[in-house]
C-alpha cells in the first residue's frame, strides 16, 4: 500500500483557517485601514503566508498579506516590521510594510496582516559578477544594520530548530515509510553530528560573546534570501523604484551568522560557486568585513535546510494548497531521495570549504 503523506493531526474535517480568508474578507480588511479596492485580486506565491496584489479605486495598487495562524507572534512580527523600517531609515531597499492608522500590524477576522507596497521587478541574473557584486554591497549594508542590536523575540537559525526536532517530529508522526525510514534516520543523524561541530549552530541561542575571539558573530539576517525573494530593477525603471535589488519577504528574519544570507544565491559546480561566491564578497566587503571562517558553514546550513524542508511540507499538509502544490511529497520515492542528498551532503560537510 502507497504511503500516506497526510499526517496524523490532520485527519479531522476541520477547514484550513486559510479557507475563511476569502476575497471578500481581505477587501473588508484592507477597507478596515482606509484603502478601498475596487475587487481586482492577483494571489502572489507565497505557502507560508496570503499574498495579495490589491488594486484600488485610485488607481494604485498594495500587496495584501495575511500570516499564518499560530505561526509567529504579534510581538515577532512586529519586530520584523521595525527591522525592516531600520534598514529602510538606512536607505536599504527593502520593501517594507506601510504604517496605516498609526500601525504596521493590523487584525480582522481572525487574521493578522500588513500592507506594502507593490513593487515590481525580476529575478537577478546571478551569472552576472555585476549583479552578485551589487546584491553583497546591499547584504553588507543590511548587515551592519542587523548587527547592531539582536532580536529580542525572534528565534535563532540553530540545529536543535532546524534538525533535531524536526528529525524527531517526523518520526514521531509516522511520516517516513517503513522501508526506508531507517536509512534516513541514520543519515539524519551523521549529518547531524557534523553540524553539532559548527559551534554557533550547535548553541544556537543567538548570543553573541564579542570578547571571544573564536566566535562568530550572529546577528539580525533577512534568514531566506533566495532569488525569489529579490527583485531587480532596470536601470531604466522609474526613479521611484530605483535601479538594481530589492528585498522582500523578511518573514523569516532570525539571528544567524552573515553566511546564510549568501550561500542560497550559490549554484553551479564548485568552480562556478566560488566564482559567485568571490563577486558576492567583493561587494558585500565595500561596507562590512566578512569572516571567513562562515564559509565552513554553507555545507552544514544547506543540511540543516534540507531536513527543516521535509518537516515544514508535512506540518503544512491540512493547508489545502500544500497537497496541490507538493504531490510528490511523502512516497517511499521522494524519502529515498532525502536519503541521497543529505548522504551528498554529509560528503559535502566533510570537503574544505569555498575559498575567496
């Protein structure tokens, strides 16, 4: 018999909390702050979160976007939202949420949202040295914006977080196939034991010693600074949005080390990385130094990645779109070929790291 992905805790026939947020709801919402549409949507990509483009009666257009139930708190959130309007004080093009009726954060109908503004662009061209080189000047500044305080509310990116209760979680509700959930056990757990060697991960309490001189620095990071989560403008685009990147989505800021906002814009072979990796460092270096020692932790953060990945998509199956979306997840198939990558990835964590 085929697996089924579909874990234990959502087997009742409970509607999605999602499922009440209907387009009715999120004009009533943003009609709750003063901004009336006039009934065009656009759904954005996003699993985590609704994402809405909203047009309104003038003419312009916001995006709409409604969190996830029980997933952050209204203090977490809005420390998102004050990290963001640091780095927009600095002059760092981060997309931001407006302050409407005095607040950034806002409720209705049992869901938390924010509004921002639309702004438009495309995916960088990341074979491009020019563009890395100015995406790394922007991260630095962000950086050394992040660096100045830590998060009060928000967690750390750490292993216990991101690998071992994950690991756990996934056992403990049956969502491996027996036929090959003990060879992914098994890999979890060597991949696992590497890592707990990278001390700030393994720690993982977001603390920072700067009188240790063998520590590395954590600080405020965008968390999943992916290409989808930038968007480039020409430098032909109007002087209002301003030419080259800008970030989005700070849903997963946390503390970590500089790194993890680097190495997801990495791809190719090893050659064609440390080339990436080089003009990222070059720019990223124009405002803030960058440790070196943090490229021993792409490997061990790609890991920790991929094992969070696996138990995000099973903790998200009673949102209706995650089965839509995700059809290949839960099959003896797709466990099997977690089993290949983190046994790539434990080879991977014990190469010498990238070079610049």
């Amino acid at each position: 018999m085929p697996h089924d992905p579909t874990p234990p805790h959502t087997g009742d026939t409970q509607r999605h909390p999602f499922e009440a947020l209907t387009p009715d709801v999120v004009l009533d919402a943003l009609e709750s702050v003063h901004l009336r549409g006039d009934g065009r949507l656009t759904a954005l990509s996003s699993y985590e979160n609704r994402v809405y483009q909203v047009q309104l009666e003038d003419g312009s257009a916001v995006v709409a976007k409604f969190y996830r139930p029980g997933r952050w708190s209204h203090e977490q959130i809005l420390e998102e939202h004050h990290f963001a309007a640091e780095l927009m004080g600095e002059e760092v093009p981060v997309v931001g949420p407006l302050a409407l009726s005095g607040a950034t954060l806002h409720d209705f109908g049992g869901f938390a949202f924010s509004v921002s503004p639309r702004r438009g662009g495309r995916m960088p061209e990341l074979d491009s040295d020019e563009v890395l080189e100015w995406i790394g000047r922007f991260l630095g500044r962000i950086h050394t914006v992040g660096a100045a305080r830590p998060f009060a509310s928000r967690p750390a990116l750490n292993l216990q977080s991101f690998a071992v209760e994950p690991m756990q979680w996934l056992l403990a509700h049956d969502q491996i196939p027996l036929d090959v959930q003990s060879r992914w056990e098994k890999q979890c757990l060597i991949a696992i034991d590497l890592i707990a060697a990278c001390a700030c991960l393994a720690c993982g309490n977001g603390q920072f010693d700067p009188q240790d001189p063998d520590a590395i620095q954590l600080l405020r990071l965008h968390g999943d600074c992916h290409p989808g989560n930038i968007l480039w403008t020409p430098t032909d685009a109007p002087a209002t949005a301003g030419p080259g990147p800008h970030f989005v989505d700070l849903d997963d800021a946390r503390m970590g080390p500089a790194v993890q906002d680097l190495w997801m814009l990495l791809s190719g072979n090893r050659a064609q990385r440390t080339r990436q990796l080089g003009a990222l460092v070059d720019g990223y270096e124009q405002f803030r130094a960058f440790d070196r020692r943090e490229l021993a932790l792409i490997e061990p953060l790609r890991t920790l990645r991929l094992i969070h990945y696996s138990a995000w998509l099973a903790r998200r199956w009673s949102d209706p779109t995650f089965p839509v979306n995700f059809p290949w997840f839960g099959s003896s198939d797709y466990w099997s070929g977690q089993v290949l990558m983190l046994e790539e990835q434990i080879e991977a964590m014990q190469e010498d790291p990238l070079v610049v």
